[in-house]
C-alpha cells in the first residue's frame, strides 16, 4: 500500500463516529483540506492555560485608566547608556561603509507636566568631544516616547517606549541622525543612574561621573514660562 494512502487510512479512522443516546459524537475528528489532503489538527489548550475574565478585564481597566500623571515620577531623573548598549552605527553614503562606534548619552529630566518633560542632554560618539542638546520630549499614559534632542543648530528626533526590563523601567530608545555624508543610527534600553550607583561614578564608556560628563552642557536649559 502506497504511504500517501496509509496516511488517509489512519485519518479517516481517527475520524469513526459512534451513536450514544441518539446524539453523534466525533472522536478526535478536527480536520480540514490542504492540497487534497486531511490533516489531523489536535492542538487543544488547556483552560488552565487560557487568561481568566478577571485577568483580562483588569488588563483593560488598566490601559484605559492610565493618565499623564503615571510618568510624573521622570522628574529629577537621569539616564544613561549601559554597557550592552553602547555600540552605535555610522553609515558613510558615499564609500557605502557601516562601522560600528560607541555612543554614551546622558540626559537628566529637569521638569514635567502633563505627558511633556524637558531637561539636559550629553552626548559622546567615539573619540568625538562631547556635545550638548536640550531635550524635549513627550510620552503617552501608556509610555510611547518622542524625544527631541535641539542643538542650537539642527534637531534629532527619537523614538521609545517605557518598557519594564530586569524588574526597572527603561527607555527603550532608537534614532536615526546626520546628513547627506554621514548617518548615525543608535538604539538601546536606557537606564536609570543616580548617586550611590556604580554608573554615577563613572559612565560606561567615558569612564567619568554623571555630574562631570553633564558639566559640558553649553546651552540655554529648558524652562517653562508658566
């Protein structure tokens, strides 16, 4: 007997009926046609395994009940690139080259007010010196984050989100810079750095302290008028 036939054999008896009280009962029967062909489907999940009412309406009530003023606590917060990552990317059009380079970016949010914050930012790709940004930025009652980072001359624009990782909230951070020569690209969980911790004293990458790598901010820090 040929093996596509046996196959067909076997479903077709996984598939037998049998009469109880008047009712038909399908005994493993949940199949459909592929190619011309019955496939045996028997993927059952476990109630055990499926979210309770409870749980799921919780979920909702959560997301609709998040406001602005979750993310209150950002103020007086700095943040940091750690180790892992620190490699950023520059893309040379001309040449077509990709290389990879460092790239530590501090930032410490100043003030904040209804889902809008601001602060100062540090920032030092590879053997360049450092350079200042002032930072502007927004984030949703669900944490979807859009920064600004404004030197005076140009402005770049980040993309984030608040994202849960190891137990700490982290800025999960991307962008994308530069001109018609050169393209900077970088993307990383940014993490919280205060005094006490390791990183405060000496950056990863830099090898200096938060207040001493924030000390080259040259420009107007943000202030609100009102």
């Amino acid at each position: 007997m040929k093996i596509l036939d046996r196959i067909k054999n076997l479903v077709q008896g996984l598939g037998r009926t049998k009469k109880t009280s008047g009712q038909v009962n399908m005994i493993g029967r949940s199949s459909f046609e592929l190619e011309g062909r019955e496939l045996l489907s028997a993927a059952v999940v476990p109630a055990s395994l499926k979210p309770s009412v409870h749980v799921a309406n919780q979920r909702v009530n959560q997301a609709q009940s998040a406001t602005p003023r979750r993310w209150q606590w950002l103020v007086g917060t700095y943040w940091n690139v750690p180790n892992r990552g620190l490699p950023a990317i520059i893309f040379t059009p001309s040449t077509g080259e990709i290389v990879k380079i460092p790239d530590q970016t501090v930032y410490h949010i100043s003030g904040y007010k209804n889902g809008y914050f601001w602060g100062e930012t540090v920032a030092q790709y590879g053997g360049s010196a450092p350079s200042s940004a002032a930072l502007i930025g927004s984030v949703t009652p669900e944490g979807k984050l859009l920064l600004s980072f404004n030197t005076g001359s140009s402005t770049t624009q980040g993309f984030g989100s608040m994202t849960r990782k190891n137990g700490q909230w982290t800025m999960e951070n991307q962008m994308f810079t530069g001109s018609a020569s050169t393209l900077v690209g970088h993307w990383a969980y940014m993490v919280q750095t205060k005094p006490g911790m390791k990183s405060w004293k000496s950056l990863p990458f830099v090898n200096q302290s938060v207040p001493t790598f924030l000390s080259n901010y040259s420009l107007p820090k943000p202030t609100p008028v009102n």
